[in-house]
C-alpha cells in the first residue's frame, strides 16, 4: 500500500504525464448528461489566449466549439488534447533546438549521440557509473519516443520526436534513483541530517495559536522525523497532561490524543526512527501518566532500552537509522543512572513519593506569570526571558504584542520521573558545557538545543568546533522566542555546520521550508539525509565558511537558462523568474539572476534568457538551486527546490510546486542546465589542453598534421639539412619555453627556456626623451611661434622707442656745446629711462608668464605621451608573458600526450583497465606539476608587472617634479627681478 499511496516519484513525473492527468481531470468535470462543458477546457488556456482563439482550434479538429457546447468523453481523445495543446501553444522553443541541432529534416544517429553527450550530461560524471550515449542507447530513444515507424526503421529523430523525449521521465531534471532510497543508512545517527518539526502541535502563531492533533499526523506524512511535545499539567479530576504553548494563550490538547496520532502515521511515510522531544513542565504525577501513555499506546514501537550492540558507554557511536527502524525515541531529561535506579525500585515498592509540599504544578494558561525564587526539591521551574519586542519605537502596540512583551520562556523541570527517565536512551538532552568539555567527555549519546540566534553564535566563533560536534553528537536548532508569526530562519547555515536537527515551523510554507522539503525529498522523503564524508571523518576539518574547495571535494560551475515557461499563471498576468543558489556562505546567491517580464502571458511565456552562470560552487553536495516564479505584482505562482547532487545537465522540464511544495499539474519551466568542473583563472587554457592537446600542439606539429592531410608524409619532410633561423620558431619539440620547473622537452627546449628568463629592457622615460619626440614637437610648434610673435612684438616695440628717444635727444641737444650738464636733456633722459625701464618690466613679465603658462600645458602633453610609453612598455611585457605561456602550455601538452603514448606503450600493462588507472595516476600527477608551474610563472609575472608599475610611477613622479622646478626657475626670475634697480636704460 505504502509504494502507491507514498511514492515519491509520483511527485516527480513528466510533463505528459501531468498532461495526461489534467485531460483525465477534465473527463470528471462532466455536466449531468455525462460531457465535457466546452468552457472547461477553454479555461485551461484562457491565461495566455483569446476564447476566440481555442474555439477556433477545436473547430478545426472537429469537436464542438460554441461557448455553451459540451464534448462527448469519448471524442475528446487525450491525442486530441494533446493535438490543441501544441496548436495553442506552439513549441517555438523546442524549434529553436531543433535547428541547433540539424539543419536537415531529421536528426541523424550522429547528431544525435553527440546531443546526448555534449548537452544532456554532465561530463564531471564517473563514466563507469554513467556511461556515455553510443547508438545502442540512443537508438532505444528513439524507439521508445519516435512516432514514425519509418523514422526509426531509418534510425533518425524528428522534431515531434525529440519533443517527446524532452517531455518524458527519460528527461527528468533529477536522477529518478536519488527519489529512492540510496543512502548508506548504516552510519551512527549523528552522521546524518534529520527532517525535524518545531511546535509541532501549533497550526499557526506562536502566541494566541490553535494547537491540533492533525499537525502531527500532516507533519509525519510530510516526511518529518523529529517531533516535538510541550507537556503540562493538565485540569480537572482526572488531571490529564497536555500539550500546549505554555503561557502563551495558545489552545491545548490532550497528550493522549497527540500520542494516538503519532502512533497511527508514524511509519507510513517512512520506516526510520522517529524522536519524540519532550519539553516537560509536568510534575511527577503527570509524568507517570506521559510514560505510560507511550509504553501502552506504542507498545514495541517504544524503544525502551538501548541496543546491546549499542551500550550508552562514553566514546561508542550512537546505533544507526537500520538498527533503530520502526523504533519511536524519547528525548527528555535523564536522572543519573544510581538516583534513576533507586527510584525505580522506591516506585515498584510503592514507596516513592509522588507528591509533597514542593510538588507544585504549573498553570500553562497563565499568560504572565509572577517571578519566584525556584526550589531544590520542587517541580517549579526556573523562568528566563525572551528576547522581546523593542519599546524604542513609540507605536502603538497590539494587545497580542503587548501580552507577548512580558511574556517569559519558562524551562523544562528538572525533576523527571523514573519510569519515564529509564525511558530516555540514545537522545539525552544535556546543558551545554562548551565544546572542549564535550569532546572530554565523549558521551555520544548526549545532545544539546540550541535557540538560532546561540547557533549562530557559536557559528560566528567556533564553526570548526561546531561541525566537529555534530561529528560526534546531535544537535538541535529550534527559532528564536521573538518568531510569533511562526516565521522560520534560514536552515542551509546550520546544515552546513552539521547540525542534525533544525527544528522548522512546518505550518509556515515560506523559503526556509521550501528550502527543508526540497532537500528531504531526496533519499525516498525517509527523513534522514547522510552529511558529506568530510562531515563525518575525525580525521577531517571542514570550515562551514570555506571559500576555497575543500580537499577531496570538486567545485563545479552551474549555468541556467531560463528558456520558456508554461501553464504559468490561469490569468493574463506579466511574469518573471528568478533563479538563486543556497549552499555555503560563498556559493550562495540570492535575488542576483531574474529573467525579464513577459506582459500579459501567464500560459506559455518565452524569456530566451542568456545563461545566469553560478560560476564557483565550492561544495555542490550542500547547495541547491531554487527556482521562484512570480507575477508582475510580485506574486509567488510557483517553486521548485533541486539539490545539485543529483541535478541532470541539459535541457530540462521543471515542474514547479506551490508555496507548500505540493506538486502542481501543468505549471513547469522548460530551461538549459550546464554542469562543468570548476577551473580557476588563469588554468582555463591548461585544462583545455589538458582535455584535447591536440588543439594545443606547436605550429610545426600543425603544418606536419595539414601536409599529412594532402598526402605528404612525415619521412618525406627532412628538417635535419635547414640551416639559419629557429628551425620554424617553435623549438623541435614544440616547446618554445619551459616553464619554470618543468622538464624541458626533447629538441632543444631548453634554448627557448633560457630565452624566457631574459629579461625585457626598456628606453628610460624622461623629460628629455619626451621633448625629442616628434608628437611632443609638433604638439608644441603652435607654443614656439606664439613665443617667437611676442619676441618680435617686443623687439619692434623696442626698437621704436629707442629711435623715438634718440630723435628727442638729437632735436633737443642740437647746436648745443655742453650737452651733459644741460637740464632740460637730463630731465628727457631721466624720462626716457624711466619709460625704458617700465617697457621692459612688462615684456619680461609677458615673457614669463607665457613660459609658465607653456610649461603647465606641456605638463599634460608630456604625460600624455610618458603614459602612451609605459602603456608600450605594459604591452609588451604582457605580450611576453602571454607568449611565455602559450610556450608553457605547447610543452605541458605535449608532455600529456607524451604520457599517453608512454602509457599505451608499456607492455607491463597488460589489460585496459591497468593502462587507464596507470593513465589517471600520471595525469594526476603532470596537472599537480603543471599547476604548479603556472602558480610560479604566476608570480613570477605579477612580481615583473608590479616592478614596471613602480617604476612608472618613479618616473611620472620625476617627470611633474622637473616640470614643476623649471616653472619655479621662472618664479625665482621673477622674484629676483622686483629686488633689483628697476631704472634701466638701452646703450
């Protein structure tokens, strides 16, 4: 019964599938005379086309098409369903692919294989395990999706074909096997993540909720492993305990009821333990009647003791999921094992007692309750406040926000009752001590909860002992007190720490949620995941925040294109999708990749979206993809989670999910998934050449490939006679220049290392190089001759004055003897002197402050030019190094294919499988080498650059300085100027 009412699979089927199942949904919504109401199925395409346009459709097909029409069942094939779904909705982007594929009528065997091969897998994939596509399998493809029997008589595919096969389960986007079971389930229970619920009882809020029954049966079929039980004290005569949110005016209910309910669901969904975690405030009495509720209701389902292969002795691992199926655990305080074991003999004997002045029971209805001071000897317990809402803001509280305010978190009792304390085994709750005293005491058996915002705290300052713990312990991770909306927290950071419990509020369907049912989908929805290998070895250290692979961990890069959508919305409504990764800090991405909004077309909308590239994921097996569509109103319409281990490449249908991540019928996503291996920057080159070296051979090699190709032989060529040159310029072996480290290839490649290590040598840069450059003179011919005018307007202003002056004097001075002593010529000559002397001033002033005013214009040209140098310089040191590298790459490729020649010729390697694991061994080693070379020409070049790029800077440094003393020489002229005798005169 369980493999058809909780098969995981049916979750998961293909998009004609779902076709199926809504053309069957439509043949039961008949009217009374037993036919299909026309309007019906125009409803379904009603979000992207007219009325119009579907009545016209199934006129054409012959079927009934007025508005008040019905259709017989009978004529209303599936294969005419299908017919009006693909001329409503034409695949123009199955088209697109097609033509990517052939250009002819038809797909041909080899096109078809290299599809398969280059598009629809993942090359990272073992290919033991995941062979690649030969014709064999291809050729059952198209027999089992081709539906013309000429076509596969011919071999070849055609378009409604390869749409058929994109539409079957042979094209999930998931490997199907991961929706079964496929984890060792053989490991200690700490070695695995467990599905697990937060106030399980609760069907909303957290303050002032509904508690119910049924949550436990919904959150058991939903996969939930972990549940969770606020008892207390209950009413009345017969003083039944019960389960509620303690002092929270939250509803309650009957702790039998809540058992009953656990009993009758608790393995339908999943035959793996589950955990009862009590949060008990009973007083002894009551606790009595919890542990017998479960020893009656639950009979051999309890288990009761611990498994002789499993003593609770410090340092032995906790028994595995195997070892504990169909078995219900009780997380609850632990009497020590002497106290526990007199108790119980006191209690048989009847001589415990039960009840006494301290036993006082606690009121779960009371909303706000009085501080005490705790008792040694009581059930009271010791209250400690939440965090609470701020008061920093002045509005107005709710009355629920106001009772929740003072509301204060009241502790679990300490005072547990023997029966139900022996009950406790393989989950004993403890108070957390730290963990360099946990890893001292190596009691496995012990776990601790803690509240998301402590997690967090201790992620923040010990991670690395965080996930260490987990190795060894359970932990548990419940929301913080101040969530009364019953929000959840984002539970990827505390996975990525190991952490094997966290606790959501299931009655939420928000990301967090759609985040935790996604992940547990996997491993047949059982409720337990098994952490990565590095989670689990002690012999392992695994930082939750790493941003570099972890060791033995491939990264890989994902890239997703949003290619089109369908069924998307039931009305005309524009949408959107966006695209995010979760995973460890540094490979998560979120709210960063959308597509554009398509307007007004909610039923088959095309984004042809250009490839949102995850380009490093440093740990794929924690991270996955979240697919979210939404209306232009930013309306959530549909969701779909998919774990990366175990996502398929290609192009893929993806049935979405609504917000509770129930499957819907007919919305799905139709994009391209690309899967590769990460390569750092800067190692793209050397891994392509790694994966085909032939693209990568040296030009010799390449001339000697194309003589081949026209009939020349390689004996017919004869290089041994040239004389002069480089024989080619590529070196014999085709290894122009070894890179630093590495074995310089046969025929001289040594040479063309010894050429490598020259280094470059440059002109030096200066003022005086610059001025002799003809950009520099021409930029300054128009400066030189505004220089030479003004030079000529002074000379010619001069010269003029000067002769006006000797005029004056000759007309004055004329029939005189005595010319010196004359008053009247010194008065004109002290005159002239003084006209002379103001003439001057100002033409060397003139002169000056042009000379500055061309020297700060020259500034920028000269550093211009100085940049357009180093700029010269800067190219061809990366010319350098780009040709160094291409040498290195020529040599390192040659060296693999020499490594596989050497390989293939070893006659001590006898069988294929000898030569391939002889092949893998070597090439491990040349790419660690080859890594590592160009890691050393890596700095090497950056040390180059970084010295070219000080001495520049030395040298525009010393360029501004000369520029600016030779403006300082003009000013100093200048300044010397005004100290002298200003009367100056001409002679």
């Amino acid at each position: 019964m369980r493999a058809v009412t909780n098969n995981n699979k049916i979750n998961n089927v293909c998009p004609k599938t779902n076709l199926r199942k809504h053309w069957m949904r439509l043949g039961m919504t008949v009217d009374a005379m037993g036919k299909i109401p026309v309007k019906h199925i125009v409803r379904t395409f009603a979000s992207g086309k007219t009325e119009k346009m579907v009545y016209s459709c199934l006129e054409e097909m012959g079927l009934p098409s007025g508005k008040g029409d019905n259709i017989d069942k009978e004529a209303f094939t599936f294969e005419k369903f299908y017919h009006l779904y693909f001329t409503i909705c034409p695949r123009t982007d199955i088209d697109e692919l097609y033509s990517t594929i052939t250009k002819s009528e038809h797909i041909s065997m080899a096109q078809l294989v290299n599809f398969m091969n280059e598009k629809q897998r993942d090359p990272s994939l073992n290919e033991i395990l995941y062979p690649l596509y030969d014709e064999k399998r291809c050729m059952e493809i198209i027999t089992a999706h081709e539906p013309d029997p000429e076509n596969v008589k011919n071999k070849r595919f055609s378009k409604d074909g390869l749409l058929a096969y994109l539409m079957s389960d042979e094209n999930a986007p998931v490997f199907l096997d991961r929706l079964d079971i496929y984890h060792d389930m053989d490991q200690p229970l700490s070695h695995y993540y467990i599905n697990s619920s937060h106030n399980t009882y609760l069907s909303g809020r957290q303050f002032g909720g509904k508690s119910t029954a049924e949550m436990y049966r919904q959150t058991l079929l939903a996969g939930c492993r972990c549940v969770e039980l606020d008892c207390w004290d209950g009413k009345g005569e017969d003083e039944e305990p019960i389960i509620t949110h303690g002092k929270a005016m939250c509803t309650d209910i009957l702790f039998k009821e809540a058992i009953i309910a656990i009993r009758d669901c608790a393995f339908v969904t999943s035959d793996y333990p589950i955990i009862l975690s009590f949060e008990n405030h009973c007083c002894k009495k009551q606790q009595y009647k919890l542990a017998k509720y479960c020893d009656e209701l639950f009979g051999d389902l309890l288990m009761k003791e611990a498994l002789p292969d499993s003593p609770l002795v410090p340092g032995h691992p906790l028994p595995s999921p195997n070892q504990l199926k169909r078995k219900i655990l009780i997380k609850n305080k632990r009497l020590k094992p002497e106290v526990e074991k007199q108790e119980l003999e006191l209690f048989f004997k009847g001589q415990l007692d039960l009840v006494d002045d301290d036993d006082a029971k606690e009121d779960a209805s009371q909303a706000n309750p009085q501080p005490k001071e705790p008792k040694i000897n009581s059930c009271t317990t010791i209250t400690t406040p939440v965090s609470q809402p701020s008061l920093e803001d002045d509005k107005p509280l709710t009355a629920e926000e106001r009772a929740f305010l003072y509301y204060q978190y009241t502790g679990a009792t300490t005072h547990v009752h023997p029966v139900l304390s022996s009950y406790v085994n393989y989950c004993q709750p403890v108070k957390f001590q730290g963990f360099d005293e946990e890893e001292e005491k190596n009691v496995h058996h012990n776990m601790s909860s803690f509240s998301e915002t402590m997690g967090l705290g201790y992620l923040k300052t010990q991670a690395i002992e965080f996930v260490n713990y987990n190795k060894r312990q359970m932990s548990r991770i419940y929301p913080k007190g101040a969530r009364v909306d019953s929000s959840n927290y984002m539970p990827q950071v505390f996975w990525n720490a190991g952490c094997q419990m966290v606790s959501l509020n299931f009655q939420t369907p928000d990301l967090p949620m759609q985040l935790n049912q996604g992940k547990f989908e996997y491993n047949g929805n059982c409720g337990y995941l098994l952490k990565p290998d590095f989670m689990r070895r002690t012999d392992k250290t695994f930082d939750p925040f790493a941003e570099s692979p972890v060791d033995g961990v491939i990264a890989a890069q994902v890239a997703v294109s949003v290619i089109a959508g369908q069924f998307l919305s039931d009305k005309k409504v524009g949408t959107y999708v966006e695209v995010d990764m979760y995973g460890l800090p540094t490979d998560t991405i979120r709210k960063e990749f959308r597509t554009r909004m398509i307007p007004g077309n909610g039923l088959n909308p095309q984004y042809n979206e250009e490839p949102f590239l995850f380009r490093k994921v440093v740990l794929p097996d924690l991270a996955v993809l979240r697919f979210g569509v939404f209306d232009e109103n930013g309306k959530m319409l549909g969701q779909r989670i998919l774990p990366l281990d175990g996502l398929q490449a290609g192009y893929r249908h993806i049935s979405l999910r609504t917000e509770g991540n129930f499957p819907m019928s007919l919305p799905m996503l139709f994009c391209n998934i690309e899967l590769k291996i990460y390569v750092p920057d800067g190692l793209g080159d050397l891994m392509d050449a790694l994966s085909d070296p032939r693209a990568f051979l040296s030009a010799q090699e390449k001339r000697e490939e194309q003589m081949k190709a026209m009939g020349i032989e390689a004996s017919d060529i004869d290089t041994k006679a040239l004389k002069g040159g480089k024989t080619g310029g590529a070196a014999a072996g085709g290894a122009k220049s070894g890179a630093p480290g590495a074995k310089p290839a046969a025929g001289g490649a040594g040479a063309g290392a010894k050429k490598e290590d020259e280094a470059l040598e440059f002109e030096p840069i200066n003022l005086e190089t610059l001025r002799a450059q003809k950009n520099f003179l021409k930029s300054t011919k128009k400066q030189q001759k505004e220089l030479e005018a003004m030079r000529k307007r002074h000379m010619k202003e001069r010269l003029t004055i000067q002769k006006g002056q000797c005029s004056a004097i000759e007309k004055v001075a004329k029939g005189k003897k005595e010319v010196m002593d004359d008053p009247k010529i010194k008065s004109i000559v002290t005159e002239q002197m003084k006209q002379w002397s103001e003439m001057m001033e100002k033409h060397r002033k003139e002169e000056w402050e042009m000379l500055k005013e061309h020297l700060k214009s020259q500034e920028e040209i000269l550093k211009k030019l100085m940049e357009e140098e180093q700029a010269a310089h800067v190219k061809r040191l990366e010319g350098k190094h780009e040709q160094e590298g291409k040498d290195m790459k020529a040599n390192q490729a040659k060296t693999a294919v020499e490594t596989a020649k050497e390989v293939a010729n070893d006659k001590t390697l006898k069988t294929k499988a000898d030569k391939d694991r002889r092949l893998k061994e070597k090439n491990q080693n040349n790419t660690k080498r080859f890594i590592e070379e160009r890691k050393i020409a890596a700095m090497k070049h950056g040390k180059q650059k970084e010295k070219l790029k000080k001495l520049h800077e030395s040298q525009m440094t010393e360029l501004t300085r000369d520029i600016q003393m030779a403006i300082q020489f003009y000013e100093n002229t200048e300044a010397e100027y005004k100290m002298w005798n200003k009367m100056e005169f001409f002679c």
